[in-house]
C-alpha cells in the first residue's frame, strides 16, 4: 500500500503549474503527469498502484483557486474549492443548494475537508456527485493552458467518458462558473449507497422550476452511475400538466430511465434504482420550491 | 552517484517544513512518503495507526490545519506549511479529555487500534458544531461513519461521544 516512485512538482502560481504541465506534455508524450489537488481519489488509486503517474505537479498551494465570487446570477468557483466548504458555507448554500446537497454526501467529513471541486471534475467518475450537480446546473467549466490560452468547456461537454475528459493534457481545469439558484426553483438529490460514504449505486439531482400556480414551469434532471458519465435524463418535451402528484414523479422517472443501460453486474437492479431515486428526487425538488414560494407570499 | 540516479523519481528528496504537534519540522522527505509515514517512521509518533492505507478505515486520521484528514491519503509534502495534529497533540486537549473519559466509561474501545482515529474524528465533530444545536445521534454516527471499528459494534462509542459533546461540565476530573 505503497505508491510507486514519481518526480514531484511544486507549483507556486497557476502559471507556473501551466508551464509545468505544458512542458511535461511537450517534452515526452509518453510520460503520465497528473495534477495534484486534494488527492483524495489519486492517493487511493497511487496506493493499490491501480495509478503510476511518473509525475506529479502539486497544486495544493494555489490558494488563489481557493476563492468563490457570488455573480448576480451565478457563482464562480475556484478548482481548489473544497467540498466541505461547499457543504457547509451557508453563503454558497443559499446560492447553490443542490450543490451543498451533493457535496455533502461525498465520502466522509475528513475526506471532505480535503477534496476539491476541480479534483472531482477532472477525476471523471461516473458516480460521483459534483459532476453530477455540475451538469444539472448547466455550469461552464474554465480550463487553462500555457500554449493554448484559455477556454471554456459546457458541464455537458466536459466528460467523455468513465475517468476520461475532454480536456487537454497541458490543460488545468481553473474555475467553475454555476448558475446559481432562481426563485420558483426547487432542487432534489437522492444517493443510494450500500454504507454511509460509501460510492453510490444510484443517485439523481434535479431542478424543477414551479409558477406562482403550482404548475411546473421547467425540469432539469440528471442521474449518476447510471452509464459512462453523468447524463440528462430530462426531456424538455415531455410537460407536467396541472398540478403534479406522487404518480406524476413516478411516471416521469420510468419514462426517463426506461432507456438506461447501466454498466453493473445487474442493469435491472441499477435502473430500478435510478428510477426510484429520480422520483423521490423530483417530489423533493417540487415540494421545496412550494415551500418557498410559500414562505416567501 | 551518477547524473540519472540524481535525476531519478526514487532518489528525489523534497525539503519539507511543517508543524507537528506545535514543534516546527524541518527534514528532507521521499515526494512518495506519505504524511501517515512521515509520523510514524520520522518522527516516531506511532498513536497515528495504518489499517488500510488507502482512506477507507479512518484509523490514521490526524488534524491538519485544525480539519480532520486522511494522514494516508496525503504526501507529507503536501503538509508543507501547514500545522499538523496527531493524537498526541491532543494528550491535554480538554475535548479529546472528555470524549476519552467517556470512551473508557461506556466501554468505547477494545483492542484501541481505531481509537486514535475516533478520538481525532470525534474531536473535531465536537469542537467544530455549532453551540446552538445540541448534536443528535444521527449526526455522530455519520461522521463516525469514517472510521471503522471491528471490536466494539460502536454503541459504546456513539454513546461515549454524545455524553461528551453533551456535557462539557463532566470534564476530565470525572474518572466513572
């Protein structure tokens, strides 16, 4: 339990960690450098030595990436943002409650107080929460490169595959930009997993907009561990007329997992998992956005 | 030495600066060392235990910085800087005092090969909630829900940890 030998970097500004990682991938493209934020998914995989990376470059330290900056509409948050921050502040948790949800439910507190936002993201993984979140929000994913510049990516766009992105190996994933909860605006997030902190079988995030009449205006919803990346599963076509009830989610949540192909040892399990963890998620989401508009008339 | 062993992953030594304890350290570190390693081979503070050494069990959970980490899910050099707490540091900290005496009350330990770990994890539980709301059941057993124990079943523990979190006035004075 062990981690294989790799040359370490230390960077001490973003450019530097640029410069780092661009020479890296210049100079041997053979040569596997990762990042290092938290490390709270690259040390367990170092130590089963499932990862061998020959290089390391240490981005801890940048606590520039450790900033947040609430937008009128949105909020910007740094790589380096950690999740139990994210979990816990109340500023970000009033601004991005789902977020908070979703945060909360990684891991364990001490694995929280040292995972970041940027570290998940990268990492890829299919049932992880903050990918999730990240896609249900619509958030625009910042990534820098010495050569390249800079650019962004849409949440939709950023995962390619299990453990895969679609960012470049020079590339640093920088800042997050989120689109903040609206009034009307109800969220849900249901987790299924074997054991408090364990990863999720099944999980579902959504947003469900409610007008002022208590008709749903707008869903947005996701599911993860349910293929090879996070998915959308709502369908902008398929409308709630009136005034939805408990058989409304349940219908919605077979009609939009009846698709699924999960890749477990048992896909009927796993999709009857992500359907009921869907329907529960959107009775949530519909019942807080009543509840504030409730409390707020 | 030649010039590629000097240039080799296995022979690079990281000059390390941090706080253990309060004490400063100053040493140069294998980049692979892991911060769980550092504490126990270096410097010799062997309360900080390895179970599984890859941040499942909880036992080596120390504090960095005042937040409960995963000492084996970190590179010491990561800790450069930073303040780093093991159980031992915490030998007269008055919440750790407490959840000890109540630990050993409601039979909270075993073997005690969790318990440092427990101690460290419940320490932060306790000293980091908020005064108003008094700490429920559910709350301790998911936080404690990172550290795993193959002895005592937890009860003890969980209960050990409400009494402490309930009553700071039952001090370390109170020997049961």
């Amino acid at each position: 339990m062990k981690p294989a030998p790799f040359a370490y970097l230390r960077a001490r500004s973003v450019a530097e960690a640029l410069e780092m990682l661009g020479a890296s991938a210049h100079r041997d493209a053979d040569a596997h450098t990762k990042v290092l934020a938290g490390g709270q998914s690259l040390l367990t995989l170092m130590n089963l030595r499932l990862a061998r990376p020959d290089q390391l470059v240490d981005i801890g330290g940048l606590m520039e990436l450790s900033r947040t900056f609430e937008d009128t509409d949105s909020v910007v948050l740094g790589a380096l943002v950690r999740h139990r921050t994210l979990e816990t502040d109340p500023k970000l948790g009033k601004r991005l409650p789902l977020v908070a949800a979703a945060a909360g439910q990684i891991g364990h507190v001490a694995i929280r107080n040292r995972g970041t936002l940027g570290g998940s993201l990268s990492h890829a993984d299919p049932a992880a929460e903050l990918p999730l979140a990240m896609l249900v929000h619509e958030a625009v994913i910042h990534v820098e490169s010495a050569t390249s510049g800079r650019r962004t990516i849409r949440a939709e766009d950023f995962v390619e595959s299990i453990f895969t992105t679609t960012m470049q190996a020079d590339e640093l994933l920088t800042w997050v930009t989120v689109p903040s909860a609206r009034p009307g605006q109800g969220w849900g997030f249901v987790e299924f997993a074997p054991r408090i902190g364990d990863y999720a079988q099944a999980g579902a995030a959504c947003l469900v907009t409610v007008a002022p009449d208590g008709s749903v205006a707008a869903i947005r919803a996701g599911l993860l561990a349910a293929a090879d990346r996070p998915l959308v599963v709502s369908e902008p076509g398929d409308e709630v007329s009136g005034i939805p009830t408990h058989e409304t989610w349940e219908r919605l949540a077979a009609h939009w997992t009846r698709n699924l192909e999960p890749l477990t040892d048992d896909p009927d399990h796993t999709r009857h998992l992500c359907r009921a963890a869907l329907s529960q998620a959107l009775a949530d989401a519909y019942r807080r956005a009543r509840t504030d508009q409730e409390e707020a008339a | 030495m030649t010039v590629e062993d000097a240039f080799s992953p296995l022979a690079q030594r990281v000059p390390l600066a941090t706080t253990v304890n309060g004490r400063p350290v100053t040493l140069a570190v294998p980049a692979r060392l892991t911060l769980a390693d550092l504490l126990r081979d270096e410097l010799h503070l062997t309360g900080t235990h390895l179970g599984c050494e890859h941040g499942v069990c909880g036992a080596c959970t120390v504090l960095v910085d005042g937040r409960s980490v995963r000492s084996c899910l970190l590179f010491a050099v990561q800790v450069e800087g930073r303040s780093v707490v093991t159980v031992e540091g915490l030998q007269d900290h008055p919440t750790t005092g407490r959840i000890k005496c109540a630990m050993a009350r409601h039979h909270g330990l075993q073997c005690g090969f969790c318990t440092p770990g427990m101690l460290v994890t419940a320490t932060e539980l306790i000293d980091r909630h908020p005064p108003e709301k008094p700490l429920d059941e559910a709350c301790v057993r998911e936080t404690m829900s990172g550290n795993i124990c193959r002895c005592t079943g937890y009860q003890g523990i969980v209960r050990a940890v409400l009494e402490a979190a309930a009553d700071p006035a039952t001090g370390t004075t109170h020997e049961g």
